[in-house]
C-alpha cells in the first residue's frame, strides 16, 4: 500500500476510500451515542490487554483501522460526549470540529508566528475572544493546550511584575522579597500546581475562606493583605474564580477589583468554564467585570465545545506578556508577532482553525441560546431538588453546576456521606446518567455539571427520579 521510502500510499484514491469510510464511522457512531451506556469499567481481561510489543512491520490500513475499532473505540466508554454524561466540566465537542481536526493535520502547520495565513487567522480568532470578554487592542493572546496551561501563563506574567528583569536573570532564589498571591479555597488545584512550578512555594498562596455562597470572602481578602504588609511580605496577586470547579460560584469581581487596586496587585481570573456565561444576555455584567481582570484564562474545549485540548490566555497589556516570554535567537529572527514569544511553546498546532470554522458555521448567538440554556437546565434541576422531600440542594446554583444529596429524614452526616456514595456509585454502573462527586463543608455531594448541549430535561428527571429511588431503598 505504501510506496517506497515514503509514508504516502502508492494509490491516493485507494486512501481516500479508507478516510471516508473512517469518517462515515465516526460520525454514525457520534450520531447515536446516546443509545450506549454513557459509562462502564475497563474488564480485568482488557485491563491487561493494552502492552504489546512496539510494531517493527507495518500491516494495511484497514487492519489497523478494525483494530483500532475494536480495541480502542468500541472499549472506550463515551463519558463526555453522551447526552447524560454530568460528571466534573467536561465539553462534549461538535461535528464541524471533528471536520476542522481533520484539515487541521491535513495542513500540519506549524503555527510559531510570522505572516502566514495561520498566524492571521489565530490572530483574529483571539480578536473574537478578546472583544468577547471587553478587553481591549492593547490586550493580547493566546491559544493555549487548556486552562491549566493559560493560568500558569498568567501567574508567571503576574509574578514577573515584581521584578522581570531580576526574575529572568538572577532567579526567584535571589529575590529579597517574600512574594504572596492569593486565592480561594475553593480555587481549581491547577492555580496550586502553577504556583509551586513557579518556585513561589504553595505556603506562599495564602488560602481566603469562601462565604455561604462559595465565593471569596473580600473582607478577609482585604485583612489578610494587611497584615500580610504589615508583616513585611509582599503581596503580588489574587486569583479570582469565575465559576469555581466545585460548585460554579462566582466570584465579587469588583470588590476584589478595588482591593487589587488599592493595594496595586495583579488580578487574574480563572474562569475555565464559567468566563463563557459572560457572552450570555443574562449574564452580561459579568463581562464587565472580566475586562478588569490584568489577565484571564478560560477553556474553548469545555463550554466552547471545541474539541479537546483549547483554552486560551488573554492579557490586558501586551507589553507584560511579551516582556516574559519573549526570547531572541539567531536562528530565528523576527519582526512580526511570533506566538512563542507569547508562553511556553516553540512549535504549535494550528488550533485557531477548529475555533474560527465552529464560530463561522454556527455562530455566536448559537452558542449564546445553547449556554444559556445549559444554565436553563441547571436551574431546572434546582427546582426539583428543591420540591423533592427526600432531597437536599447543598450549594447555590450560580451557573451549570447543581450539587445536592439524598437526604431522606436521616441527620446522621456519616450515614448520609455513606448513602450518596452508594447512589452515586450505582448511578455510575448503571450509565444513563453520570453526574460526579465531591466534597463541601465535610458533606458528600452529588454534583450534575451541565455543559452538554445533548443534555435534554429528561435525563435531569430521570437523575432525580432515579436517586430518590435508590436512596428510598438504602434507607
Ligand atoms: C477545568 C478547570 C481548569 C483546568 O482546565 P484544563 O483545561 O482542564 O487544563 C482550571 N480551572 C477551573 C475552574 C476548571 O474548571
């Protein structure tokens, strides 16, 4: 099939066959996704399965396509792109993504910079985004793995604020000051992870208890960097949530906004997920409250439905991005916008194109109406909780994110954590519907994240139904 010293088939049309049979799989399996379990367990057997040796000849396509097919796909449980699927913020993607994936590698475009057509293109694409979230031209940009990797962007460019030109040279290590950010406690562990990669140390994130609402106690913000000062510390920045992972709390982004002013620090929001709310008519002073943040990191892959794996950074003034990633060399000298000057990496997949070809083919008020709705179904969900007898909602719904348990008459909070566990753990097995789990104030919670456009009332009815059923019998 292959021609010699080549990776190119000797016969294209042959290829192309192969590609769109490939293609007309993919998307009938897409098409009726809902009809398999949205969960199930690897087996014991297949567990082992996965440990051949490395390949040394190779074999048709189609052999290892029909392998593929039946060791890869028809194992792989949907999770994320099934209709009932809940569980943590997980986006269930769309099909012109899958079609812009396609072209993406067709291309194989190395999108470093300079002035080709793809470097334009991720140019505009981060032109929608800021004007999305109110920022100005003087922001810049950038296409990022996910949030992880843009809030990690953002703290080093925070961090540098302290002294850029001594960061970059002599090291944190040599830093006579004891630099000190702050967050939540309900912050994502992506900010901790940042925080330590940075050599600030995480005794150096100092932790801001929430309010009954989940979000940043500001007066506590406000007192803690006091006497942070007072006691000869140097505060740098706060770390504010849109959308917290837990239980979608929103943040007082003013108030946290006036704090950082007044004691001139950076203010960075992660707002993974919930920074996309913002284009929403009902939520639109949240996007206000974005353009005061010094820098914002937010998800595409998630309520964006783009494909895996896109976030973006944005920072309010180029020149501080620039001045911390920046870097010249011989061999690559430049004048025009080089996106590696911009994070971490040198080489970069082109996708600005899945982000650009989803916006263009469906359009920002489609995404506008399916997000609104998503926090519609959210709402749905609260207000059966709320008129169910046996339940019980444990958090505000602020956005998409409803967190509840069975509770029945029973008071005793060891019996009660041990009852959910179970109705959650039956509910993973049975896979019609698969919220996930975590933790507020010492209570096991049910948690359903709705960022799932395929998500229709029925399967919230059937969550609820189903964990009233379950839990009645525990009891
Ligand atoms: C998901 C999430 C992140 C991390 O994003 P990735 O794209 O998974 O790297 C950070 N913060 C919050 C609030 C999140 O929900």
């Amino acid at each position: 099939m292959w021609k010699e010293n080549s990776l190119e088939p000797e016969n294209w049309d042959d290829l192309k066959e192969c590609g769109k049979k490939m293609l007309e799989e993919i998307f009938s399996y897409v098409e009726v996704i809902g009809e398999e379990k949205a969960w199930w367990p690897l087996s014991e057997k297949d567990n082992k399965r996965y440990q051949e040796c490395i390949p040394q000849s190779g074999q048709s396509l189609e052999s290892t396509y029909q392998e593929y097919v039946e060791t890869v796909l028809k194992k792989n449980a949907p999770m994320n792109i099934h209709p009932g699927f809940l569980g943590w913020v997980m986006g269930c993607g769309n099909p012109v993504g899958v079609l812009a994936e396609m072209l993406i590698a067709g291309m194989n475009s190395n999108v470093i910079g300079g002035m080709q057509v793809t470097c334009k293109i991720e140019t505009e694409v981060i032109g929608w985004l800021k004007e999305l979230f109110g920022f100005s031209e003087n922001a810049s940009g950038l296409l990022t793995s996910g949030c992880s990797q843009s809030n990690l962007l953002a703290l080093t460019i925070a961090r540098n604020q302290v002294d850029n030109e001594c960061i970059q040279e002599d090291g944190i290590a040599r830093m006579d000051k004891n630099m000190i950010f702050y967050a939540s406690e309900e912050r994502h562990h992506s900010i901790d992870k940042a925080i330590e990669v940075l050599g600030i140390g995480s005794k150096q994130l100092h932790l801001i208890p929430v309010n009954e609402r989940y979000e940043m106690d500001t007066d506590a913000l406000a007192e803690r960097i006091c006497k942070d000062i007072q006691e000869g510390q140097h505060p740098v920045g706060v770390i504010a949530n849109i959308g917290t992972v837990n239980s979608g709390a929103v943040d007082d982004i003013k108030k946290i906004h006036e704090i950082t002013s007044k004691y001139h620090l950076w203010l960075h929001i992660d707002g993974a997920f919930g920074a996309m709310a913002a284009i929403t008519d009902s939520y639109q002073k949240l996007r206000n409250e974005i353009s005061l943040a010094d820098s914002l990191a937010f998800d595409l892959h998630k309520w964006m439905y783009i494909p895996y794996g896109v976030g973006c950074v944005i920072v309010k003034e180029e020149k501080k991005h620039y001045e911390a990633f920046s870097a010249s060399s011989a061999y690559m000298e430049h004048q025009d916008i080089w996106f590696s000057d911009y994070g971490i990496e040198l080489s970069r997949d082109f996708k600005a194109l899945k982000i650009w070809m989803c916006l263009k083919t469906y359009g920002l008020e489609r995404y506008k109406k399916l997000i609104d709705e998503d926090i519609q179904k959210a709402r749905y969900l609260e207000t059966l909780i709320q008129e169910s007898k046996e339940l019980e909602l444990l958090s505000p719904v602020s956005l998409n994110i409803v967190c509840f348990r069975y509770k029945g008459n029973e008071a005793d909070e060891r019996k009660l954590n041990d009852w959910n566990k179970r109705i959650l753990m039956i509910l993973q097995f049975e896979g019609k519907v698969f919220p996930s789990e975590t933790t507020l104030n010492g209570k096991y919670v049910i948690r359903a994240s709705i960022v799932n456009y395929k998500c229709q009332k029925s399967y919230l009815q059937y969550l609820i139904n189903r964990v009233i059923e379950i839990g009645n019998k525990l009891r």
